[in-house]
C-alpha cells in the first residue's frame, strides 16, 4: 500500500537555524498538509497545500514558517529561525482530493536545543 | 481559542465493556474524521462523516454525525486490547474551506485484560 514518507525521522537543530522537513506524498494525491505534535498533546494543523499554494493556515504557521513542493514528488516545510518552542513531533499528510480520508506519515521528531 | 472540544480526555477500561468518546463543537461543521494513533505512532484515518444524523459502523466501532452538525461520537463495543490508543476527532467548521481541520484533544484508552 502506498505510503507518505518523512525524512528525517529525527531532526536535532541549534535554536535560531533554518530547519527543513521533507516528505513524499502519496503520487496521485493531490492536496497536501502539515501538523505538528507537541508530546501528548493534540494533533495541530499548520498548513494544507494545493495546486501549487496555500489553501489554508493555521495562526501557527506565521512569517518564519514556509511551504514548498519543489519538484514532482517532495512536500517540504521550512522553519527559518527555530525557537525552542518548535520541538515537536512534525507530521506530513496528504489526500486524493479535497475533504478525503488523509493518509498521515511517520512524523519528524524536531528537537531544538 | 479552541473550537472542537473533546471528552473524555482519558478512558480506562475494562477488555469486554465498551465506551464512547465525543467530540463537540458550538459552531456547524461541515465534515468530521475520526483517527486512531497508537503510543508513538501516526494518526490512523478511521471514517469521515458528511451528513447530517449520519451513523457509520465498522465491526465494533459506531461513529454518529449529530442532527445539528455540530457534534460526533465514537462507541466501541466489548473493548479489545487491540483498542488501546488515543482517539482524536477532526473537523472542518462550516466557516472555513476543506483544507482546514481542527483535531480534538484526543481520547487516550486504556485496556485492561
């Protein structure tokens, strides 16, 4: 069964650099999603993505935040200045269409430090 | 602040009783998912709901969309330990476009044999 791949699976980055999280949608999927996770918390939206921009963001995802799918096959999210407050669990998901069943990957573990 | 509330946060119970976990909202919704994520893994897409009074079953899961659409359950029937793991609702308020889902807390269960 087709998967949604993340890399890396775990991320350790100096507070205040440029972090990049990566992920591979599922291929004929076409909209695309970012969450985060703080540990034992709730599931977050960040952002979903489709025709090549933003549909929808959360008050989360502000200026230090990007989103960019690059070539064909990758879906990544920026982080321009990382602050402690950023660790979490970071989770890429993506759907055939628009309000369908979204099929999540493993997730990036961020540590700032 | 938070739009889709859900409860009970924590559920232990026995392997056999069954159990009901419900996700509300104050504002109409115009679908809601329902997730199941394991400890350390990733949301598991389990059903979406539509329609209004809308009931769905899966072997010993019923999930119900409410009359007024602003409310959704989950019941399992004669627990397994297969079970364990935290349930979370997802919705998209009627105010906003399909890219924008609001996860619920989460239910986190426990079975005991």
């Amino acid at each position: 069964e087709p998967e949604v791949t993340q890399t890396p699976s775990h991320q350790v980055t100096q507070m205040g650099q440029e972090v990049i999280l990566r992920c591979v949608p599922i291929s004929n999927h076409l909209y695309f999603y970012w969450y985060r996770q703080i540990l034992g918390q709730k599931v977050e939206f960040l952002v979903s993505f489709y025709n090549n921009e933003i549909s929808e963001k959360s008050e989360i995802f502000d200026d230090q935040f990007s989103v960019e799918r690059p070539d064909g096959s990758n879906f990544t999210l920026k982080i321009r200045s990382t602050k402690l407050e950023d660790s979490a669990m970071y989770f890429c998901a993506s759907s055939r269409t628009g309000p369908q069943p979204q099929h999540f990957g493993d997730g990036t573990r961020l540590s700032i430090l | 602040g938070q739009q889709v509330m859900q409860i009970p946060q924590y559920q232990h119970v026995q392997e056999g009783e069954d159990f009901t976990t419900y996700c509300n909202s104050s504002t109409t919704l115009s679908n809601i998912q329902w997730y199941k994520q394991r400890p350390g893994g990733h949301p598991v897409f389990l059903i979406q709901l539509v329609k209004s009074g809308e009931v769905k079953k899966q072997k010993r899961l019923t999930f119900q969309f409410g009359e007024a659409k602003k409310n959704s359950s989950l019941h399992i029937t004669a627990t397994q330990t297969t079970d364990v793991g935290t349930y979370f609702c997802a919705a998209i308020l009627l105010t906003d476009s399909w890219g924008k889902f609001q996860f619920g807390a989460g239910t986190q269960v426990v079975v005991t044999p």
